[in-house]
C-alpha cells in the first residue's frame, strides 16, 4: 500500500490532468451516496464539521474521505480544512493507498473551479480577484491560471498583511503580477473572473459590483447558514453548480437565494454533469455575468485520488523517498 503524504500527493495531481480527470469522472459518473455531515462542538468557538465522503466505481476503485472543517483553526495558523483519503481496490476491498486528504481536497475544489471556468468563463479573461487568503487562494489562482489567459492577479483578505503575503506566493510560483487589494469592490469591478473561498457567514461579493461579461467562482459557504454573495449576484447572473443535489441543500449561497425568491430553482441552469456531457451547451453572450457555485462532491475526490495514486505508483521512485512511502 502507498502512502502519498502532501508533497506526494501534490506532485501526483499536476492541474491540466487533474482538471481532465475530473471531466472524465463526470462525464463517465460513479456511485456516490449523500455525504454525512455532523456538527461538533469547539469550546469557545464556532462549531466544527466532520463529514465522511465514501465513493465507487464498480470494479475499479473505491474510496472514503474523512475530513473535518474548523473556522477556528485560522487564528491558530493551522488549515481550516483536514482530511484523510483511503484508496480501496472495488473488486478485493484491499486498501491500496491513504493520501493526503487535505492537499487532495484543496486541489480537487480548485480544479473543479476551472474545470467549470472552462466552460463559463470568457475565453480572453485576464484578471483574476481572489478572495480569502487560506490555503484554497494559492490553489485557485493556479488552477484557473491553467485554463485562462490570467495575466494579473488581485488578492483580498481581511488580513490585508495575509493577502499580501499569500500574493507574494502566487507571483513567485506561477510567475504572474499579483498584489494585494486593499479595496475589495475596486478589484472586483475590474474582474474578468472572481474567486471566493472563505467561510464567511454574511455575503462579501455585491453583485452591483460585477462587470458584463465578468465569471464567478464560489467555493466557500458550504453550510445553508454561510453565504459569500447577495442576492443580487444571484438574480444579474446565470447560475451553475457542481451538483444539484449538493448546491440545493448545502450550499447556502443557493439555499437563502432559493429562499427569498432571488434565485428559482429552474434558474439553474446547469450542473457540471450537465456541462460535461453536453447536455446544456453554454451559449455565452459577452455581457453575460455566469456564477458557478460548488459544495464538493466526492466523485471528485475519488477523481483525484484514483490520479493520484496511478500516477505516483508508475513514477519510479529513487532510492530514499521523503515522498512516496510504503506503510509497514
């Protein structure tokens, strides 16, 4: 069995194959039943959530994700987000790989982000905003950067030292002018695409802001109770998601524009199954604002790690790996 810990597991998920893989689970489909989602408490802070993933496709793979989602851990410098991946043959029940569940799930979300972007985005979008300054921010800028033309990049965060410093990351890694804005609304009116991941409980994106022809991406929020954007976002733009299932129910930047009426649920237009399988073609105007909003879905996990493991068991190891270990 191998153990692929975060730098392995990162340098298995390489973003173009990864953004394929994901097409392809998609479009091919699994076994996927509803996650568990359970609350624990934290003393002293806002709540904890555990959730467990499981996913499979018949005879081939099988896998469970086991994370849990701390808002307080910030104000430790931890992540908010930990997991585990156990990667199962389907056929024997044998385990063939635990992996680092919380790079694989960073990595996953911001590859179904531009996996999305690739079909809802404006072929020429340059500047990219991100919003948030966790651990996601790093890896939406580079995932989109892989599908789109993104040529600036425009970091916000409460934290303004943060967003500098995760700004100064981005720049060095993918060689792209980026910086930090002081000035959220400015950034965002000159947006070609905006990027939320925070875990925000009121909205931070105003939809007077947005550009014609503008694309946003909200991963936070994935609670009915978190919000990123209002409801005029919602009600300017064309709105798409992962999954049905999951946005309608979890992801509450769907559910409180379902509820005040901002958003119909036949106002959506498609989910990434749909756009995959080319059941609803986009037809995209250049004025048209398009709104993609995903909650995770553990097909994508399974995408992922099934990538991941693949790709490091066919990748000749040197004599000492700090990377690709097997477990005794």
């Amino acid at each position: 069995m191998l153990q692929l810990d975060q730098d392995a597991t990162r340098a298995a998920l390489d973003w173009r194959p990864l953004i394929e893989a994901l097409r392809a689970m998609f479009r091919d489909g699994c076994e996927s039943p509803v996650r568990h989602h359970h609350d624990f408490a934290v003393p002293g802070e806002t709540d904890g959530t555990l959730l467990l993933m499981p996913a499979w496709v018949p005879g081939r793979y099988l896998g469970t994700k086991l994370a849990t989602v701390v808002p307080g851990n910030g104000a430790r410098g931890l992540p908010a987000v930990m997991a585990s991946y156990l990667l199962n043959d389907a056929r024997t029940g044998e385990m063939v790989a635990l992996i680092d569940g919380g790079e694989l799930t960073a990595r996953r979300t911001a590859a179904a982000s531009a996996l999305a972007a690739d079909y809802l985005a404006r072929a020429d979008a340059r500047h990219l905003v991100v919003v948030g300054t966790g651990r996601l921010s790093r890896n939406l800028a580079a995932a989109h950067a892989s599908v789109r033309p993104i040529s600036r990049i425009s970091v916000w965060g409460r934290d303004i030292e943060k967003a500098q410093a995760v700004a100064e990351d981005i720049s060095g890694e993918l060689g792209i002018l980026t910086q930090a804005a002081g000035d959220l609304e400015a950034a965002v009116r000159e947006a070609d695409i905006v990027s939320c991941a925070t875990l925000s409980e009121a909205p931070l994106l105003r939809g007077a802001w947005l550009q014609p022809g503008s694309h946003v991406d909200l991963v936070g929020a994935f609670k009915p109770t978190m919000r990123e954007s209002d409801d005029e976002a919602m009600a300017r733009a064309r709105v798409f998601v992962d999954t049905r299932e999951g946005a309608t129910t979890e992801a509450g930047d769907i559910v409180q524009a379902l509820a005040s009426g901002a958003l119909a649920e036949d106002g959506i237009e498609a989910d990434l199954f749909d756009l995959v399988r080319g059941t609803h073609p986009v037809l995209r105007q250049a004025e048209d604002i398009t709104l993609f909003k995903s909650v995770g879905a553990a097909l994508e996990d399974l995408a992922g790690a099934i990538l991941a493991f693949e790709t490091a068991s066919a990748t000749p190891e040197p004599a000492v790996s700090p990377r690709v270990l097997p477990v005794m």
